[in-house]
C-alpha cells in the first residue's frame, strides 16, 4: 500500500475548476428516487484516489460509488440497510464487473 503524504499524486490530468455542474434527479438507470449522477461519483473517485485505493459509500442507495470505483480500478466497501436498493446495488456492480473486467 502506498503511503500518503503531501507530496503524493492523485491525478496527473488538468484539474477541473473549483464549480462542477450537472444534471441531478431520478434517471432509469438506478431505480431509485435521488440518485446522483454517475460523472458526480466519477470525478470524486479519480480526483481523491488512485487505482488500487479503497473508497467508502456510507450510504450507498443504488451503487453509484461501487460502480465508479469498479470502473476506476478502485476497491470499494459500502453500507446500505435498505434490502430493496441492495438489489439494486449487486446488479448493478455485477454489471460493471462483468464489463470493465473485474470479478465482484
């Protein structure tokens, strides 16, 4: 495991500015009421993570965040107590497994 200090770099790419917007709301993707975009989880994870690091979803809802780090080549561990969206959270992972090649 690398070690972290202030020196340590998350992303090499351009920085995005400090305001980022996008189209929030329920989509058919997720099936759930308040779901947050995919681009919203994705520039969180790569620009506070490198690939092989571990991010937690407290409250994972539909899976956005395992999703994301999935595809990022990140681990993930999350917490959801609802039995329905955690339905929804393994379809969804199993998918993003199945098609970005790593095994959930």
């Amino acid at each position: 495991m690398q070690a972290r200090d202030v020196r340590t770099i998350v992303n090499d790419t351009k920085p995005l500015p400090n305001i980022w917007w996008f189209d929030v709301g329920k989509n058919d993707k997720t099936e759930h009421s308040a779901a947050f975009p995919e681009q919203l989880a994705n520039d969180h994870i790569i620009s506070w993570s490198n690939e092989g690091d571990l991010v937690y979803d407290p409250f994972m809802g539909s899976g956005t965040t395992a999703k994301m780090a999935i595809i990022n080549k990140r681990n993930w561990i999350g917490s959801e107590i609802s039995s329905e969206y955690c339905e929804i959270i393994q379809r969804r992972i199993t998918t993003a497994g199945e098609n970005y090649g790593k095994a959930v």
